[in-house]
C-alpha cells in the first residue's frame, strides 16, 4: 500500500520531475560546450599545424626554440566561445523553465478540475453535486482531497435530505389540526352569526393566524417537493394579468395601483409555477409598499425572457438584499409583523425560478422601492418548440 501511494505521490512526483528537468539541462549544455569546444580545437589544431609546415627547416628542427604568436583572430575566437557558452546556458534556463512549466501544468490538471468543481457547489442544490466532485485520476494527494470534499458534500446531503424530510413529516402532521380548527371556526361563525366585542376579535384573530399557518405549511411542502416542471407554451403577459387580476382587490385595500407592461411574450415553461413565483412577488410588492404607491409588472423578450417587478415601497438595504432569498428571512421585524407571513415567500420563487433554470435578483428601484428581476435563458421560438416537440413524439 505505501508503494502504492508513494509511486503516485505529488511531492515525490515534482521531486522527480525536478531532478530529471536538472539533468536534462545539464547535459544539453555541457554536451553543447563539448561540441564547440571540439570545434574549437580541431580549427586550433589545423591552425598550430600549418604555422609548423611554415616554418625555416621544416619537421627536422626539433631542438629548435618555438615561439606561438597568437593573433587577434583566435583572440576573437575564444571571445567567441564565451559568448556562445553564455547563450547555451541562457537557452537551456530558458527550456528548462517552459519545460517545469508544462510539466507543473500538466501534473496540476486534477487540482485545477477540483477547483473548478468546487466553485461550482452550490449549498442551494446540494442533491446536483453528490458524488460529482471525487477525482478518480491523478496523484494520491489530490484524490485524498477531493474525497475529503466529496466526504463533506456527503454530510451536508444528508443532514439535507434529514431536514427536508423532517419538514415533509412536519408539514404533514400539521395540516390536519389546522384544517380542523379552521372548520371549527367555519362552524362557530354559523352558528354566532355576528358575534360582538372581544369574542369578533379573537376569531379574527384565530381566523387569520390559522390561514398565515396553512399558507406556511403549504410553502413548505412546496419547498420540499421534486417534481419537474411540466413545460407548454405559456402567454406571459396574459398569465401576468392573470395574477394582477387575483391580487387586485388586496392592492386597493392599500390603494396600489397595479399595471402590467411590456411584450406579449410567448416562452416554454411551466404555467402553474411560473404564475406562483409572479403572484408571489407581486403579493410581497403590495404587502411592503406604502400607500397609495405603486407596482408595474413588466415583461420583456428580447433573447431570453426577463420578469420585473418594481415596487414604490420602501426598499432594501444591501444587507437586506443579500438575504432577501433566504427561507423564513423578515428584512425588518417591526415592519414584518404588521404584515402576514413567516418569511417564505420569496424563498419559494427563488426555488421555482432555479426549477425553471433562470435566476433572480433585487435591484434598487431608481425612484425608491426595490425591482425584482426574474431572468431565463434563450430558448427557440413558440413555433419551433412545438415543431421540435412533435417530432419528438413521432420519433416515440
């Protein structure tokens, strides 16, 4: 086993490859210096041989004195020679280098593919990324890190998956109790047909803290649910005043003006869901609004399809916005406790928006309040949907 692992170890890796780039240069260089310097000495040699031939009596003077002059051309030689052994090593540094640099690069892939799959995590959708980040190639290292990720994801699904169904049990038991005392109260409004005085209040009460309750029970079975979203073509300027038409008596209420703009977009999505994440944020428009303003709806399909709703309420802090998606999340508790709800509702459109593969954000309204942008990705157009979808279930 320590073979094993020692043999595919990252740090005995780079040693090695550090070890064999060193030697390699090396040898490029001294084997590079050797050849000119042979060079240099055969043209030397021929030189020194010519000068002998050259001289008064010939071979037979060997007791003779010799005198070598060496003149400027074989100064400029070995002037030569520097130059060039500096230039062999200034090349083999810079092989060497591009050489580590590929080699690194190369060994480092796996750790680069980790990382990008790590970004990658999002804690909103925990299920995408079980078993997605583990490195199966690569040195020991490496794959010992994405395994302890993977190991982490793992705890994170798990507790996930024990909240969730924790939620769903919850949920469920408590949906019966509150649609008894809400019939019980059904009952008693029969039967008191104008009940008066403290007795009118505590019903109301009752009355509006059990639908507050139901409506939280509901969100969170919503929440809980992993259906997929059954896709048609969808007229979303006629589904927008759809959902103006159902809120418009809440609206006056609070005098809120209501109005839907734009293109008479047609997008291929999933109707019931999409209406849901519109009238719960044109819902959350009026509840935050002061009186008298005002809430547009605005539809636009350039590329993709973009959704906004622009309030004139009282706004957000950047604070407030970074966690204005987050489940059971009240911007302000004075200010949320004179309006109902528990601080699901947009945690629920940023669950049906994800479901429908587009995103949404707050941005500040220029003349106060706050716009609520719902963005989905390009599609093709209603024609060629329904066209590519008929072949579909002819190939079928």
């Amino acid at each position: 086993m320590k073979d094993r692992l020692s043999t595919h170890s990252l740090a005995l890796k780079l040693t090695a490859v550090t070890i064999g780039v060193f030697a390699f240069m090396l040898l490029f260089s001294n084997y590079m210096l050797w050849k000119e310097q042979s060079r240099m000495a055969g043209k030397l040699a021929s030189q020194l041989e010519h000068s002998f031939y050259g001289m008064e009596g010939g071979n037979d003077a060997e007791d003779t004195p010799l005198t070598l002059v060496v003149d400027e051309a074989q100064i400029r030689t070995l002037a030569e020679y520097r130059i060039y052994a500096a230039f062999i090593m200034g090349i083999t540094m810079l092989g060497g280098a591009l050489l580590f640099v590929l080699v690194i690069r190369r060994m480092l892939k796996p750790l680069r593919l980790l990382t990008e799959k790590v970004n990658e995590i999002d804690i909103d959708n925990v299920e995408y990324v079980k078993d997605e980040i583990r490195i199966e190639k690569g040195s020991y290292e490496i794959r010992a890190l994405s395994e302890g990720f993977q190991a982490a994801i793992n705890k994170i699904y798990e507790n996930y998956e024990k909240q969730r169904q924790f939620s769903i049990n919850a949920a469920h038991e408590l949906r019966t109790p509150l649609a008894v005392l809400k019939t019980k109260i059904d009952v008693f409004r029969k039967k008191e047909r104008s009940p008066s005085g403290e007795l009118a209040d505590f019903v109301d009460s009752m009355e509006k803290n059990i639908t507050r309750l139901s409506g939280l029970v509901e969100g969170i079975l919503f929440l809980t649910r992993d259906e997929k979203p059954e896709r048609k073509e969808v007229f979303v300027r006629e589904l927008a005043e759809e959902v103006i038409l159902d809120l418009e008596e809440k609206a006056s209420e609070k005098e809120i003006s209501l109005h839907v703009t734009g293109d008479d977009a047609v997008f291929y999505t999933d109707d019931l869901l999409l209406e849901r994440a519109i009238y719960n944020l044109v819902d959350n428009a009026i509840k935050y609004n002061t009186p008298g303003g005002s809430c547009e709806l605005r539809v636009r399909r350039e590329r993709g399809l973009e959704i906004d709703v622009t309030d004139s309420g009282i706004g957000m802090s950047d604070e407030e916005k970074s966690h204005a998606f987050d489940l059971f999340y009240r911007a302000d508790i004075s200010r949320s406790q004179r309006n109902s709800g528990y601080g699901i509702g947009l945690a629920l459109v940023r669950d049906i928006v994800q479901k429908l593969g587009g995103g949404i954000r707050v941005l500040d309204n220029p003349s106060g309040g706050c716009i609520f942008r719902m963005s989905f990705p390009p599609q093709g157009s209603a024609a060629e949907i329904t066209k590519s979808r008929q072949q579909r279930q002819k190939r079928r």
